[in-house]
C-alpha cells in the first residue's frame, strides 16, 4: 500500500496541467509494485481537494499567507484547480483502476499542521473558525502547545463534523472506492488532557457509524470495501490517545488496522502486539514505512574516515527499508503501507531493489537497527518508548532489544558488521574501552581503538535530539549462528576509561552487505 499526501493533488498552473500532473504520479505509481493507494482527500483535516458541501476548500478566505511568497504559488494553484471544479480524488481513482492499482480515500481524523497558526493558517477550515469553543483547550504533550487547537473529539458537533465529511466522501467515491481509511495519525490527539480514556468510546461509535455506512456502499456496489485504520505504534499509544482499537479488531469494526509511528522509520515497532489480537478476528496488521530516518550513515564494509565524511540526512536508504520492512514481517505483518514517500527519494530502482530482496533476501543490502528517538518524539504518549539514546556509565552494563528480520546463518551474505555510534566524551574518543556481547555470547572486550573512526561530515537539518553521532565503532560479525531471526539480546558495558565527558549511546545496528555489492565495481 502506499498513502498519498494530499498535497500533490493540485501542482499545475492551470486545472488542465493539474490534471497531468496527477496522471502522471498514477502513471509512476503503476511502476512499482503496489497494490493500493490510500489517497488523502484533502490538505489536512479540513481543506479538502473536491467542491466539498461540508468542509472547506482552497480559497474559502485570504489571509497574510496568501501574500507569503512560501504559500502564494501554492495557494493560487489550488484557488485555481478548485475554482474549475477539480475532482482529485476521482480524477486519481479512475486513473489507479486503469493501471489496474485499488483506490482508498484517506481521511485524517484530526490533523495539526494549522494549529501553528489557526487564525491566518490557509489549512484552517470554516468550521474551525465557527467553533474555535469547541477545541480541547490545553495540549497534552507539554512540547507542542500548539495542539491545544485541535478539535475535541467529546463534543457533538465536531464528532458530527467529521462523520459528515466522511460520508459525503463515501457517498462521492462509492462508484470507485475499493474501501475507506481512516487516518488517526495525523495527528493522534482528540481529547484534552486526562480525558481519553472516557471519551474513547464516543471514537468507538463514530467508527460503527462508519462500518455500517462503508457495508450499505459495499452492498449497493456489489463489491467489498476495506475500513482501514491508521493508529498509533502500540497498544499503549493508542489507549493514550482515546482509541479503543483492541475492541474494534475484536468486534471485526475494521479490515485493516496499520500501527505507526509519527515521523520516523522504525524498525522495532511493537506491531506484535496487534497481530495477536488481530489474528483470530480475521484482522489484517500492515507495517508502516516512513520517508525519514535518523541522522546516520550509510553502512559499509570499509570502517574508515571517508565514510564518515559526507554530509548525513534524515532521507533512509535501501536497506534501511528493506531492514524495516523485514522486521515488520518478522513480527507478523500481512503487508506494508508506504507513508511520506514520494519521488525521485522513493524511486522505482529503490523498490526494485527492496522487492527483490523481499523474495530472494541474499541479494539486497539491508540494515536492522535500533530505532533512535528523534526530536519531535513525545514518548509514552503517541509514540513507543525508543531505546536510544542511553547515558553510558563506567562498569554498567546497558541492555538492549535488536530485531533481526531473517536467519543470517542461511542467506550467505557478504559482509555483516555491528555497528555503535556514540556521542560525547572528548573529541579523540580515547581512551574508550568496552565490553559487547550478543545473546550472551562475548563479542568484544577491550580497547576500541582499531575498530572506532570518528565522523567528520556534517549533520544536516536541526534538533539536537537524538545527539549527533561523533564516533562509531565497527567489527565483523564472523560466527553468525550468534544471531537468530527475532529478538536479539545486546549488551554493552563501558571499562573503566579517562574520558571526561559523559557517553551516550546513539546508535546501533546490524548491516549486512551482499555477496553482489562487494563484487560490484
């Protein structure tokens, strides 16, 4: 499955390029090997890219931003293409059924990107402005006061709102729609603070209304219709945010149920716990693959400074998803939707290169890691609780949980290597001794002098959350019966040292290079 950002539905500078335009993503889209596109319907929660009766659409109102030169192309382009009529997401569907792909509408149940600035933001909708006493007042996530914006789910009228948006979408695209999904994700917030939990079952009804009304379109349309869910990454995350997805697999409210983090690819999301429930329902658990990962290096084979010389970014590579994507599988996902991926960065090449090692797992390069926690984290809310970054003190042991998504023992892989980034200490790293074992199996212990190259490229973008990696230490994995398909233990003590500053731990991964890549030229 691969999700769509809204915001690509109106690029033109005219309706007529904008309808191009859009044909042309399909027609890219039919390249790759996805089966269906969940395509959101609007620019967030309220802007929506069809001549809606109920929500808004481009151009309802000026504000400053309409003058910004940020938004003025932008605002004017989809001023245009909604004032001609513009259908996208039909104009989307019809052109996925011809290149023989499903069509989703996607609905984001609650999204926060106005709430920056609600009075003047060009996402704000009518009904937002209409009932401004109708939000939850207080964030509950003390880093982003912002989200105190956001509608409160508890009330009538804006639970009334939403439904309404949802069925006149349904209603819109019965002819075309292959199911419906609700995006709970962006963002996860509907209650005010404390108030989840009894306001949850008001989102278990509004989900019921939508199941009934999704099975009369399936029953007129004489075809079946998938109610899919987009929710938090664990259970927890979604018991904080109101959402009784538990009950609503139980109860088979839904096809679908996709765990997913906010903003980052992950690579041990706890979609195990779902699948657990889902499977004697009958339910389906997709994976979620993002975009964006942490700032970290490629892996190699050759441990050296000029690997550590380039400039880093958040944009994944090939194995990174491809490391994902086999954990997610490992853990008992049926499929995986693609997330924020749009091109050239996901490029038709890219997923030739992760399809194949999907079914022939030797020939691709891929990464299992330990997912970082990233600067926009709010952990323990809507977001999984990341085991790194870790504080790194002399003569403790540090324990983790690695996810390894195949039997390296049997791919007969070229090149496999554990790889630590760390951050702090003194700028030569030495001093620095260590003890590492794996499955309780000693791997290291000693001096890491040989194995430890310190970065020198540039850690591109903001956020000092997680820390920049300033060194990393690199060894061979030479007896790969170590490690097992699953949950591997790793274990990390700091000897005693001369450093004088304190260690963290930022990262840590198993990369596995192919036979076919160390052949390359």
């Amino acid at each position: 499955m691969h999700n769509f950002d809204g915001d690509l539905s109106f690029r033109g500078a005219t309706p007529e390029a904008s309808v191009i335009k859009l044909k042309e993503l399909i027609d890219n889209e039919a390249k790759l090997p996805v089966k269906t596109v969940c395509w959101s319907i609007g620019a967030g929660s309220d802007i929506l890219y069809y001549p809606t009766k109920v929500a808004s659409t481009w151009g309802w109102r000026h504000t400053k931003y309409s003058d910004d030169p940020a938004w003025k192309t932008r605002i004017e382009k989809c001023r245009i293409a909604t004032e001609a009529g513009l259908d996208a997401p039909r104009i989307v569907g019809e052109r996925l059924h011809e290149r023989g792909l499903k069509f989703v509408p996607s609905y984001r149940m609650n999204d926060g990107h106005f709430t920056s600035d609600p009075l003047e933001y060009p996402l704000t909708g009518r009904f937002w402005m209409e009932h401004q006493d109708a939000t939850i007042g207080t964030s509950p996530v003390a880093a982003f006061a912002g989200y105190k914006h956001l509608l409160n789910y508890a009330r009538d009228e804006v639970r009334a709102y939403r439904l309404a948006v949802i069925f006149e979408a349904m209603d819109r695209y019965a002819d075309l729609m292959d199911g419906f999904e609700l995006d709970f994700n962006r963002f996860q917030i509907f209650f005010p603070p404390g108030e989840a939990q009894r306001g949850a079952p008001l989102i278990t009804e509004m989900v019921k209304e939508v199941r009934a009304r999704l099975d009369d379109c399936a029953a007129k349309q004489k075809r079946a219709m998938s109610l899919i869910v987009r929710v938090p990454p664990s259970l927890k995350n979604c018991a904080w945010s109101g959402l009784e997805v538990e009950k609503w697999m139980q109860q088979r409210l839904v096809d679908v149920v996709i765990p997913s983090p906010l903003m980052t690819l992950s690579h041990d999301m706890p979609i195990d716990e779902f699948v657990r429930i889902a499977k004697p329902a009958g339910v389906q658990v997709v994976g979620s693959i993002y975009g964006r990962g942490g700032y970290v290096w490629p892996f190699v084979a050759n441990h050296d400074t000029v690997a550590y010389s380039k400039e880093v970014t958040r944009d994944p590579d090939t194995a990174q998803v491809l490391g994902s994507i086999l954990n997610q599988r490992q853990l008992g996902a049926d499929g995986i939707q693609l997330f924020n991926f749009s091109f050239p960065a996901f490029s038709v090449p890219m997923v030739a290169a992760i399809n194949a090692g999907l079914t022939r797992e030797h020939l691709g390069d891929r990464r299992y890691q330990i997912t970082q926690s990233y600067f926009h984290d709010s952990e323990d809310s809507y977001e999984y609780r990341k085991q790194l970054p870790v504080a790194l003190k002399s003569a403790e042991t540090t324990k983790l949980r690695l996810l390894i998504g195949e039997d390296l023992a049997k791919a007969e892989p070229g090149y496999v290597g554990l790889r630590l980034g760390l951050s702090g200490a003194n700028k030569a790293f030495a001093p620095l001794a260590m003890r590492v074992s794996i499955n309780s199996h000693a791997f290291h212990e000693g001096d890491v002098a040989k194995q430890l190259v310190v970065t020198t490229g540039k850690r591109h973008g903001n956020g000092s959350h997680p820390p920049p990696t300033e060194a990393c230490v690199q060894w061979p994995v030479v007896e790969l019966s170590q490690l097992q398909a699953g949950w591997n233990d790793l274990e990390v003590t700091l000897l005693a040292t001369s450093l004088t500053k304190p260690l963290q731990l930022v990262e840590a991964e198993i990369g596995v290079i192919a036979s076919s890549s160390l052949r390359a030229p």
